[in-house]
C-alpha cells in the first residue's frame, strides 16, 4: 500500500519558480541582478526539491490538492520518483544554463534580454508543473504554459526566418493540443469518471472500462500520443528542427531541459500512471507504439546525416533520441521501462553539452556549418572535447551515460521477444557514429577549411565553457553511476 504525505511543502519549487520571472522583470534595468535572480531561484528550486528525495525513495509520495473546479477535476500536485527525474533536471540545468546564457547573450549583445531570461524562467515554472502533475488536467494546464512561453523565445530574432520557425512551433504544439490531448482528457472523464492518475505502482493504471468499451478506450490512447506532440514522434515532430531559429540556449532549453522532456515525461505518465501496463497489455497498445517510435528513431537518424548545419543536425538527432524513451516505456518489461524513463536524464546531460557546444562555437567562430569546422578542435580543446564525450554518449559508447540507456533497451527488448525493436536499436547506434563521428575527426584531425584563418579562433568566455564541461562530465558520472537516476525510477514502478 503507497503511503502519501500530504504537505504543503510540494508548493515551494513551484512558488519559487512561479514569482522568479516577476523579479527578473522588476531588475530588468540592472543586469548583474536581473541574473542573479535566476541563479538564485534555480539553486533555491533544485534543493527544494532535493528535500524530497528521501521520502520518496522510501516508497512514499508527495500529495497536496490545490482546489476543485468539478468532482474529478481538480489542481492537485504529487512528487514521486518519475517526478523527481524531470525536475530535478530541470532546475539543476537551469543552473547551468542560465550562467551560458549570460556568456551568449553578452558575447552577441543580444536585444530583448530581459523578456528572453523572464520566458526562459516561466517555462522553467511550467516544466517543474508538469513534473508535480497528479492528473490529466493539471498536466494539461502546465504544458500549455510551457509552449505559450517558449515561442517568444524560439521568436526571439524577430526576422522573418525567426517568425516562421515560431509560427510552426506554435501550430504543431497549440493545434496537437487541442485536436488531440484536450478531447482525450473528456474522454478520460467520461470514461473513468476521474483525471487523477493512478500513482504508486505502473500496474494498475485508471479505472479505464476496458471491457465494456475496448474502442473508445483504444481512440482515447491515440489521441494522447498524438496531441503530446513535445515528444516529436514522426509525423508530429517538424516543429523541432524548425525551432531551431532560436538562439542556442533556447535550443538547449527546447532539447534537453524542458520542452522536449516535458514531451516524453508526459507520455510517460500517462502511459505507466494513466493506462497502466494492465490496460496496455489488454488492448495490445504498447508493441505498436514502440514499433512507430523505432522508425522516428531510425528515419531522423538518417536525416541527421544530410545535414550540414551543426544544429539542424542535432536537432534531428533530439528527434531520434526522445523516442528512445518512448520505446521503452512502450515495450513495458522491466528492463526497457526502466531504460526508457533513465533515458530522461541521461538524454538531457549530453544532449545539452551538445547544444551548448554549438552555440559556444557560434560564438566564438560565427559558424554554423560542420564542413567548415576543420581543426576547429585545436583552437578550442575544452568544447569540442566535451563535445566529444557527449557525442560518445549518445552513440552509446561504454562509461557514458547512453551506453546505460541503450544497455537496458536493447534487453527489455530481448524479455519483449522483438527481434525488430533490438535491430532497430543497434542500427540506431551505427547511424549515431555516422553523423557524429565525422564532426569530431574534422574538428581535430583534418586542415581548416580553405579561406579559414584559425589562428583569429579561441575559446569563448567560461561562463560559456564551464558549464558545457560540467554536463559532459556528468553524462560519464551517470554512466559509472547510473543509481544515481535509476533508484527514483525503480521507487516509481517499484521494480
């Protein structure tokens, strides 16, 4: 029997996060505070949340009711393991980011500053939100603020190029909400009479009437996997290369610390909290799921090697790499729910490193194309080698971190018995050293690109380049140490 503790105390990250934004605009006109003001609540939200731990590996579960809008409906917030894995990603990497973003925007003189850090911070609120989500309904109403707040951010150029990318970013996300999440949270209702997940065990999962209405159960299902759009399952997922408009940090936001990881967090829940491994297996729900998520791998992959521009790259590469959670929890074996749900974190340190790494030699060389990187590698040795170890990572080479995740995936997949899913997963792997390898031998083993004149190149500021060195050498941490992450999601599904 789960046992709850119910506690105001659930409320401070998000009151932390919540009243952030407004004193970063209330110093807008005094920068040195305007940021401190970010690392501030960052530090001050991540060890709010950190107090939590215990109870929670424990076996027990944070629970505080909002209030009620109708019987069934109502703002309520929990934090249990899945929880903890989201936000504490979330506030921890704004930590990071936020001294990167103050080493971009200066090293650019980028306009707008103040809006840029208040957005970034709301959608930091919005991502700690759905991270306590203890319903459909809550989840919904946080993950409507996340995607409100980023498109000023992905807009944030204010050019045509910049306008286009946010016009697409908001039709994907806005329009997917509400054709497809918003009429599956009525059906929901009406369906189990509740929009409260089922929290404690990924066994059960809600009071779905699979028996008497197998249909609608099924169509309810569907419509969640495609309104939950942020997870960029094809053919859902254009947005996200499209975004890419946006400054870097708001790439790294979008990729690795909320946007995307709201995403897949969210279908995760709904998954393993709302359908539950019973309901999934009744209406054989999980194999075609993972079978779709195995050809977004597999396809972006692909893509991700056409491209020449490091972001776009990348980019590709998120699309790809976010279905590994999906897969995961979608095989629902032990092994591969377990790998799908670490996938979380382990996505998000390297893939941060990346995106940093990116936006650090944007400012250092104004360069965006990977075939005119040649030496790059000698001129700035601290990014590209934690380059290096985070592309090591995502292609799954062992003492990093993805070699964990891919490890656990591809033996949840041998307990499935589907023999497709493991040669997807191994394909996966040939094609990440295909589009990552050749970055990091043209950085360090091939002459600078004719006309290019290294010797004007040099690192960027450290604020910049410390914290893309420490999220690369967490992304080694968490593949020695993989408990690290792992115990929160072995408390979640009690494994």
């Amino acid at each position: 029997m789960t046992e709850y503790i119910e506690s105001t105390r659930v409320l401070i990250p998000l009151i932390i996060t919540f009243f952030a934004p407004f004193f970063i605009w209330r110093n807008r006109h005094w920068k040195d505070n305007r940021e401190a003001v970010s690392f501030i609540a960052a530090g001050a939200a991540f060890v709010s949340i950190l107090s939590m731990v215990p109870a929670v590996l424990n076996g027990k579960i944070w629970l505080f009711h909002l209030f009620t809008i109708l019987p069934g409906i109502t703002v309520t917030f929990c934090v249990d393991g899945l929880s903890l894995v989201f936000a504490l990603i979330a506030t921890f990497l704004w930590i990071l980011v936020t001294s990167y973003n103050v080493g971009y925007m200066r090293g650019l003189n980028e306009h707008a500053q103040t809006r840029y850090y208040f957005c970034f911070a709301v959608a930091i609120f919005g991502a700690v939100g759905v991270a306590f989500s203890a319903n459909v309904f809550t989840l919904y109403l946080f993950y409507e603020v996340i995607t409100i707040f980023t498109y000023p951010l992905v807009a944030h150029h204010q050019d045509l190029e910049a306008y286009s990318g946010a016009r697409k970013y908001l039709v994907y996300l806005m329009g997917t909400s509400k054709l497809f999440l918003l009429p599956a949270m009525v059906l929901t209702y009406v369906l189990c009479g509740t929009l409260d997940f089922h929290l404690g065990d990924i066994v059960t999962g809600m009071p779905f009437p699979v028996q008497e209405h197998p249909t609608l159960v099924i169509i309810t299902y569907i419509l969640y996997i495609a309104g939950l759009a942020k997870a960029a399952l094809m053919p859902f997922h254009n947005w996200l290369p499209s975004a890419m408009v946006a400054p870097t940090p708001v790439s790294a936001l979008l990729h690795a610390v909320a946007v995307v990881k709201a995403g897949v967090f969210c279908v995760c829940r709904i998954i393993l909290s709302g359908f539950g491994v019973t309901t999934m297996d009744a209406l054989n729900l999980g194999i075609p799921t993972a079978f779709l998520a195995a050809f977004t791998i597999v396809v972006a992959s692909i893509i991700a090697l056409t491209k020449d521009d490091l972001k776009a790259r990348l980019a590709y590469s998120t699309v790809s790499q976010l279905s590994y959670v999906i897969i995961g929890v979608a095989m629902l074996t032990p092994y591969a729910v377990q790998g799908g749900v670490l996938h979380i974190a382990n996505h998000a340190f390297s893939k941060i490193t990346l995106f940093m790494g990116a936006g650090a030699i944007y400012v250092a060389t104004h360069n965006k194309k990977i075939s005119q990187m040649g030496g790059y590698g000698w001129r700035m040795p601290i990014t590209f080698t934690a380059f290096s170890v985070a592309s090591l990572s995502m292609i799954g080479v062992p003492l990093a971190c993805g070699f964990v995740t891919k490890w656990y995936l591809v033996n949840g997949a041998i307990q499935a018995k589907q023999v497709i899913l493991i040669i997807a997963l191994l394909a996966s792997t040939i094609l990440n050293a295909s589009y990552f390898g050749p970055i990091i031998y043209r950085a360090f083993f091939m002459p600078a690109a004719e006309g290019v004149d290294l010797k004007k190149y040099s690192e960027p500021a450290m604020s910049m380049v410390i914290p893309l060195v420490l999220t690369s050498i967490m992304s080694v941490v968490l593949g020695l140490w993989p408990e690290l992450f792992l115990n929160f999601v072995k408390a979640f599904g009690h494994f």
